[in-house]
C-alpha cells in the first residue's frame, strides 16, 4: 500500500489506514475474539442448519448519496456479512422468487450462510 499508493474511494484509505495501525497485542486479541464467535455460531446452527438472512440491509445505494450515508449503508451491510468471515464458514447469496426478494418495490437478495 505505502509503496504504490493506489487511489480509494471515500472511505477505503482511511479503513487502509485504521488497519495499518493494528499492534500484535490488538491482533491476537481480535483472533481470541474470532474463535470465540466461530464457536458459537457453530453452536447455535449444530451439524446440520443454515442461517438464512438478507444479503444487504436493503436495496443497492442510490447513486448520489452523501460520503457519510454510503458510510452507514457499508457499517448495516458488514453487520450482515461478517458472520461468513468471522465464522469461517461459506456464505451463498440467492435470488428469491418474486415474492420474499422485493423491499419497497426494489429487488433484495438472500444470503444462506451455509454453517454445517
């Protein structure tokens, strides 16, 4: 990152940033956390189940939006898809019938995060 200095948008470097700024003691403390949170969900879906949730916490951004609402619309959607990655289990994203995959008249996906 330091040596080719790409060009992000809104809010991108300064994630870059925060993350270059992680110590060792910060690092092992958040991969504690992790496990703790893959055993867990581990837990709660047994051998067999499937979490089922949105894919995103509505519809796609509208273009035009302000730095600051992408930013709470990015903050809603890793709140939904960080259980795939912190878990470590596999997340499948699917397009519903009509019926379950519309939020106000908008196309929405589903997301099985796939946890057996």
């Amino acid at each position: 990152m330091t040596a080719h200095r790409p060009s992000f948008g809104p809010g991108v470097k300064e994630r870059f940033q925060a993350a270059s700024a992680i110590t060792q003691q910060q690092f092992e403390a958040a991969a504690q956390q992790r496990a703790a949170v893959r055993q867990r969900v581990a837990e709660l879906v047994g051998e067999d189940g499937v979490l089922l949730l949105p894919t995103a916490p509505g519809p796609a951004p509208l273009r035009g939006l302000s730095g600051e609402e992408l930013d709470r619309f990015r903050t809603s959607l890793i709140s939904l898809t960080c259980i795939a990655g912190l878990s470590g289990f596999p997340q499948v994203g699917w397009q519903g019938d009509g019926h379950i995959d519309r939020w106000h008249g908008l196309y929405a996906g589903l997301c099985d995060d796939m946890l057996a």
